[in-house]
C-alpha cells in the first residue's frame, strides 16, 4: 500500500454541503463556501479515483505556512500563506507511475482541472488545477 499526501491552495474542506439546491432561511454565502469547498474536493478524489480508489486516512484541514518554505511555484518564500491538505492510500503502489515519475500520471491527471475559488484561500488563483513547476497550486507527496 502507498500512502500519499495532498497540498493545494483551493479550499478543499470537507464540509459535506452536497445539495446544489439553495437552502430555504440559511445564510446563502455560507452556504456557498460550503459547498464550492466540498465540491473542490470531490473533485480532486474523482482525479485520483481516475487510476486508483483511494481510501482517506485524514480528511482535508488548512494548514497555516509562516516559514516562506513551500513547493508552490509562484508563492515559493512567500511567507503567510495557508493551504489545504489530506492523506489518503492506494493498493497498487505503482498505479501513478509513468516511467519518469512515482505519481506522474496523478500529476498529469490534475493538470487544468476546473476548480471553484471560495474567497477563502490565501491568494488569488485561476479556475484549474495547475501541476507546473513554475505555477503549482496542487501538489502531491509520497508518505514513507
């Protein structure tokens, strides 16, 4: 079994707001966040879920980096920032390898994916997934 890690800037938390009919009385902008947060997040387990079933050891939770330390591209030594991240763990230990890289076909997998910004991510992002060195907003890490 390969366990793996995933950190990015969208506000993935899981909040299970599921219905995508306005709620009747409720606070509309939370609701809003709450369910573009759980949206983002099925969709990252879709792309995982593309090669592999992934079952989650921890859901996602914001972490906050004041160190400037972080494999964000364009954010690298950028102090103040905070993403999202969760682990979870595949079967097949080789289900992401492409020949070049351990989980390059899940890089690959999550590059340009549509996504939906909730007004509560640390800095402004464009509407995909984006897996380039120089722009990354999600990222993926083997645990050992």
């Amino acid at each position: 079994m390969k366990t793996i890690t995933c950190y990015t800037l969208f506000d993935i938390t899981q909040t299970n707001v599921l219905n995508r009919s306005k709620p009747v009385g409720d606070n509309h902008k939370l609701w809003i966040v709450q369910r573009n947060s759980q949206a983002n997040f099925d969709t990252i387990l879709q792309c995982v879920s593309l090669r592999a079933n992934p079952e989650i050891l921890h859901y996602p939770h914001r972490v906050e980096d004041n160190t400037g330390n972080n494999p964000f591209g364009f954010l690298m030594e950028k102090q103040n920032i905070y993403y999202w991240k969760f682990d979870f763990k595949v079967q097949n230990n080789s289900v992401f390898n492409d020949s070049i890289d351990s989980l390059g076909f899940l890089t690959k997998d999550c590059h340009e994916i549509p996504m939906l910004t909730c007004g509560t991510e640390s800095v402004d992002l464009p509407s995909f997934l984006d897996t380039t060195p120089e722009l990354n907003n999600i990222y993926f890490m083997e645990n050992v």
